[in-house]
C-alpha cells in the first residue's frame, strides 16, 4: 500500500508505504476429540478438547466453545482441558468449538454430544434382617427396597459386609442377595450401595446383624421352691437365653409357661409353674432360648407336691430330682 497525505492548509506530506494483510479465509478445519458423542459423565464440569486449526494468512486469534449453541468461554488459546466457565446441568448436551483468525474469520468445527449426571440414585433401605437380628443362618438373605435413578437409570447394587464389597453387579431389579459365602458367629454390619449408569452411587444406613450357631446348655437345674399347687424352678445356662418350663403329671407334660426374659435374656433362670395339683408327682423341663433361636432342653427332672394342708397338722416333704 503506498499514500501521501495533505493537510488543511495544502501542505502535502512525502509519500510513507506500509504492508496491510487482506484475509478473507477461515482458519482450517479440524476436529473435536473429547467428550465423543454417546458420553456418559457423572461431572458437572467436564473437560473438552479438539485438535488445533490454523490460519495461514493472518495467523489464528483464539478458540471459543460453544455449549448448547451458547458461547461458553471465548478467548481459548489452548486445545485441551478446557472446562465451562459455570457448571453443566444433568441432561444431554451438544457442543462445538469456533476458530477465530486474526482477521475475524471463523471456522466452525462439527458438533458432538454427550449427558451429564452427576446425580445420585434416590435413597436405598434395607428391609431385613432389621438391624440388632441375631439369627442362626450362616447365609441370611440380605434385602431392601428397590431405588430408582432419573438420569441415566440404575446400574446395580453392590451388598458390603463390615465395610468389605462382598456382592458386587447385583442386577438393577434384585433387591435381595446372600452373602457369597458362609459367615462365622459373630457381629456384622451389613450395607447396600446403589450406583446408577454414570458411576454415582448411593448408600444405604448400615444395620447390624449376629450370627450364632452355637446352642446354649444348662445346668443346676432345681425346685427352688413349691407349695401344693405352685413351684419354682431355677436353672442356669452357658450363655443369655429365654426362659421356660414344661410340665406335667407325665413325661409327656402337657403344660408350658410362657417363654419369658426374651427382651434382656439371662443366665440365671426363675420360672413360677402354677396349677398343680397337691400331693402329686410333677414332671418338668427346662428351655433355654437365645438369640438367634438355638435351643437347650434339660432332662426330664420331678418332684412331689404336699397335700393340701389347712391346719399345720400335716406336713409332708417334697423332693426333687431326676
Ligand atoms: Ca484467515
Ligand atoms: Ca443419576
Ligand atoms: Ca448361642
């Protein structure tokens, strides 16, 4: 370019030359790279990137991705990690990048697609065993209600035991497994997790669980004391049980107390037995209960009720033992 310039007055200036660059060309084509399209994230702030255009003429000026159809940050000049300047909702989105030359010309790259969830499956509850359940099966079926997940759908659950994965790829319909193994008596926390297609993942409560299958015994069973229709039985027994007394005329017994000292259970056992007969053979047993149902049963053991007595004329003995 060559020019003279002139003033007001006429006065004419001697001739300057500079260089001006005419670019009516875009950049160059190039492609985007990542998220591809079909892309699953469970970030709200994924990082884009594509690969570098050009501009022969007047050199590139910058890089500006578009989310939506929206500009979302202007002023790129990198091609890679490049994140949104606010956080992208849950949902499928489209995105694009434009190369801008120094010239103002654009080169718009193809589009692609992906979804974002970052939104975890709704709550998970276990049903049973309910928490504090002692229970004799070394394999209890572990089962809670179903969940649901609006973004992306449920994956599957995955059952721990004492905080150690021990199911995983339970199908998104099941909502109840055994543990993969046989478990050993003792205390167990047991939790079930919830993960949906984009990785998220919800837990549950933990609840607690015992597992015991070793059956009580008993011993020191006696008649603490008796009057002609009504005696007590004590016993004692190897760990905490219920208790409970069947008894009878026979061998057969016929009657049972109630099985009580199920909320707290005991080692040392007092049952009252009552509706007895005076001066007759009583046949009894003992139950002891625990936790998780094992059952100790003693062996048939007797006594004599007195004869009624209304005066202290009489007295007769009773005797226990079997
Ligand atoms: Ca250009
Ligand atoms: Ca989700
Ligand atoms: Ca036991």
């Amino acid at each position: 370019m060559y020019a003279r310039f002139r003033d007001t007055t006429l006065g004419t200036s001697s001739a300057v030359s500079d260089t001006i660059v005419l670019d009516t060309a875009p950049p160059a084509a190039f492609n985007l790279s990542t998220p591809v399209t079909g892309t699953v994230t469970n970030t709200p702030s994924p990082a884009f990137s594509w690969e570098a255009s050009s501009d022969a003429t007047s050199g590139l000026a910058k890089y500006q991705l578009y989310l939506d159809g929206a500009l979302s940050r202007d002023n790129i000049t990198s091609t890679a990690s490049i994140t949104t300047t606010s956080l992208i909702t849950d949902g499928l989105h489209s995105w694009k990048v434009v190369a801008v030359d120094n010239a103002t010309n654009s080169r718009e790259s193809s589009s692609l697609s992906f979804t974002v969830d970052a939104t975890p499956p709704l709550t998970v509850t276990l049903s049973s065993p309910s928490t504090g359940t002692i229970t004799s099966a070394t394999r209890p079926l572990f089962s809670w209600g179903p969940t649901s997940d609006a973004g992306t759908g449920l994956a599957k659950y995955q059952l721990y035991i004492d905080g150690v994965l021990n199911r995983d790829n339970i199908a998104a319909l099941n909502t109840s497994i055994t543990p993969t193994t046989a478990l050993a008596d003792g205390s167990y926390s047991w939790k079930v997790v919830a993960a949906d297609n984009a990785g998220n993942i919800r837990e549950s409560d933990a609840y607690s669980l015992g597992i015991d299958t070793v059956s009580p015994t008993v011993s020191q069973v006696s008649v603490a004391a008796s009057t002609p229709v009504s005696a007590t039985i004590i016993w004692s027994s190897s760990e905490p049980t219920s208790s409970q007394v069947e008894y009878g005329t026979t061998t057969s017994y016929g009657s049972t107390s109630s099985e009580s000292d199920t909320a707290t259970r005991v080692i040392s056992h007092s049952v009252a037995i009552t509706g007895l007969t005076p001066g007759n053979t009583v046949h009894f047993r003992v139950k002891s209960r625990d936790g998780a149902g094992n059952t100790a049963v003693s062996t048939d053991g007797s006594f004599s009720t007195f004869w009624q007595v209304f005066t202290p004329l009489l007295t007769r003995e009773h005797s226990a033992g079997w």
